[in-house]
C-alpha cells in the first residue's frame, strides 16, 4: 500500500506544471533541448559531421516575477546552455535582476542579450536561427562581435544595463549600456589589474572599452490580413585600452542597421541591411557564429566567420528570407551577403572580401513544444585571397528540438 501511495505521489510530481507560486512570487522553470546531425563539407577539406548543438539553442533556467504592488514587478532571470553532443555541463547565459512596469517598461541589470539579437532583426527574423543552417557566421544577418553587441547565438552583453519600452500604438524601443569597470570582474582576464593592459579579450565595458551602447526601434501594424513592420538601430563599440595598445587601433566601431518584415496569412518575407565602420568586435567570432571553430569539434584549425569584417575595417551585410506555412509543416529559403572591404592599416593588411549564401529546408511542428527541421546551406567566397582561410562551404543538417 505504501508503495502505491509513494508511486502516485511521485506521478503527481512529476505531472504538475514546472511553475511555484508562494505569497505573490512566481517561479517558472524553462528550457529547451536540441540535437542535430550537421555535416560541413568545405572545398579542399573531408567532409566533418557532428551530432549535438553546438549553435547555442539548447539551455534550462528559471524566471522570478514577484508582485510589488501598483503594478511595479521585480523579475529575475538565470539561465544556462549546454550541447546535447558533449558532457559539459553548461555555460552561463542570461543572468539579471530587475524591474517592470506597463506603464513605463522594464529594465535590467546583469548579463543580458541585445537589442541586436533577440528585439530589432537579427535572429527574430531567422527561422533557422539556433541551428547550423542559421545565417549569422554565413553570411548576412547580424555581426558576430566578442562582447555581445553584435548578437551571435551565444553572444551575451556583460555588466549590462537594458530598458525595454511598452508598446505604444505599435511603437517601441530598446537599449543597452555598459557603463561598468567590469575589465577586472570578467575570469578570462589575461593580464591581470595591476599589470599589462588591464580587461580580456571580451572587451566588455569599463577602463577596457567603456560605455559601449546599442539603441532600436521598431514599428508594427495589422492592416486586415497584412502584418508589416520596420525596425532600426545603432551600435557603438569603443576601442579598448588594449586594443589601442596592441593592435593600433584608434577609432569607435559604428554599426547601423534598417529592415523589415511583412505577413500575409500563411506567408512571410523579412530583410535586414547592416553598414558596419571601423570595426572592433564585429571583427572577430563567437563560436556559434563559426562552422568549424575547434570548439564545435567541426576538425578546421582556423574556423569560418564569414559575417566578420577586418579589423579596423568597414563593411556591409545584408540578409533576405521567405517563409511559407502548409499546415504544421514551415517552408524556407532565404539569403544573403557580406562583404569587408580592403583594409590596409597598423594590424596589418586585407584584401576585399565578400562571401554569399542560400539556404533552403523545412521545420515540421509535430506539436507546441517539439519539431523537426532539416535542410541544405550553401556558402561561396567571392575573394579567396585571405590566405585559404575562407573556402566554398556545403551544410546539410536535420534534427529535433522540444522546448519546455
């Protein structure tokens, strides 16, 4: 008897929603989990495939939301990511605290993810955003800058200030600053506080690349069966001490971007346009945004961020996609370009290189919570003059996900 009554407690455990409330605080478990086979055939190289998710989507976490009353929140979030093809246990994502209210927005202090990403654009408009067939790293989309502004999968903005407005007759906005000295807070410091160029290699804020911000707005509307919207921002990342110091840079990376989306009942088409001057973290990759890092375990020494500029140098991306809903069954092809321009400075010199991509494939709901997608991306180096480094690429990927 006392073996039925322990079999259904825990039945009953396990059956009831993954949310704790307790004297006006609520507690929400979430996650998602993600596997894919991907297999990256790049010209000169054996093909490389790889079980897993090493783009950044699988993740577990909790969100607090408490009432404080007059309709004022507090809200907490922590939330960790993880690969489904390796033992690790998990890398820090989200990690703020903070306010809102409907009346004037919210507002967060800690680590937390851009404008860029996840508000105006960027992965917002990519329906294989967190999969290897995403379009950041392959051309078009967004900048895969190290301290988080440029928005790759698993970029994250460090000792970070952001506000988010209400919508006001389809108007909104959202912003980061980084006005911490958190060069001396950050574990992957190299030289240390009190020697060498203080601040690792994140650039993230304070003595070491202070006041680094990101502004966007965007506007949307239902106009009878149409959705349409536009979206704008701007980016700036400030030289580092250490960057000025060791790679001669001297100017601010500006980053402006513009696009758009419109729906119309089952179908959607979305485009982005990036101009990106001077750049600083837009000239380097975060993992997810290149197919063949070492970290992915794709075997190619060098990897391929095909969104990166030179650095100090300027460019321009662009990205265009369609999608067409048939029943549970989501279809999708989509493009698009980047293109450094010749740079030829104190780091050292670069010629002009541009880099194009398409992709088509599939997302199947097979509920709510769990899907399936698949499909095929192809990548051409217009300019292969960057030492071999960039070559032609072939991505063929299926797999599953289930969000809970």
């Amino acid at each position: 008897m006392k073996k039925k009554l322990i079999s259904l407690a825990v039945a009953g455990a396990l059956a009831t929603p993954m949310v704790a409330s307790a004297q006006g605080t609520n507690v929400t478990m979430f996650g998602s989990v993600q596997a894919e086979y991907a297999t990256v055939n790049k010209d000169g190289q054996s093909s490389q495939a790889h079980i897993g998710d090493d783009t950044g989507r699988s993740k577990f976490g909790a969100q607090v939301t408490e009432e404080l009353g007059g309709g004022l929140k507090a809200k907490a979030r922590v939330e960790y990511g993880f690969s489904t093809g390796s033992g690790a246990l998990g890398i820090a994502r989200e990690r703020w605290v903070g306010l809102a209210n409907d009346q004037w927005g919210e507002i967060k202090f800690g680590r937390v993810q851009s404008p860029f990403k996840d508000f105006a654009g960027g992965m917002t408009i990519d329906p294989f955003a967190y999969t290897t067939l995403q379009s950041s790293g392959s051309g078009g989309v967004m900048t895969a800058s190290a301290n988080g502004l440029g928005a790759g999968a698993n970029g994250f903005v460090n000792s970070a200030i952001r506000y988010d407005s209400p919508r006001v007759e389809g108007f909104s906005m959202a912003g980061i600053l980084m006005p911490g000295d958190s060069n001396r807070l950050d574990p992957a410091n190299t030289f240390g506080p009190n020697g060498g160029h203080s601040g690792s290699q994140s650039n993230s804020g304070g003595e070491d690349g202070e006041w680094d911000f990101q502004v966007a707005g965007k506007y949307d509307a239902k106009v009878q069966d149409h959705n349409f919207g536009v979206f704008g921002g701007y980016s700036r990342d400030n030289v580092s001490t250490r960057q000025r110091t060791t790679l001669g840079l001297s100017n601010n990376e500006h980053v402006w971007r513009g696009g758009a989306f419109w729906n119309f009942q089952n179908f959607r088409l979305a485009g982005q346009y990036e101009r990106v001057s001077n750049a600083v973290g837009a000239a380097t990759c975060t993992n997810s945004a290149a197919l063949g890092n070492p970290a992915t375990g794709l075997q190619d020494t060098h990897g391929q961020c095909n969104s990166a500029m030179h650095l100090g140098g300027d460019g321009q991306l662009w990205f265009v996609g369609g999608q067409y809903d048939w029943g549970n069954t989501s279809l999708v092809a989509q493009g698009g370009m980047s293109q450094a321009n010749a740079t030829n400075n104190t780091f050292g010199a670069f010629g002009k290189r541009e880099f194009s991509q398409f992709t088509v494939g599939l997302i199947h709901n097979l509920s709510k919570r769990s899907s399936l997608f698949g499909g095929y991306q192809r990548g051409m180096v217009d300019d292969k003059n960057t030492g071999g480094l960039f070559r032609d690429s072939n991505t063929y990927t299926v797999g599953m996900r289930h969000n809970f």
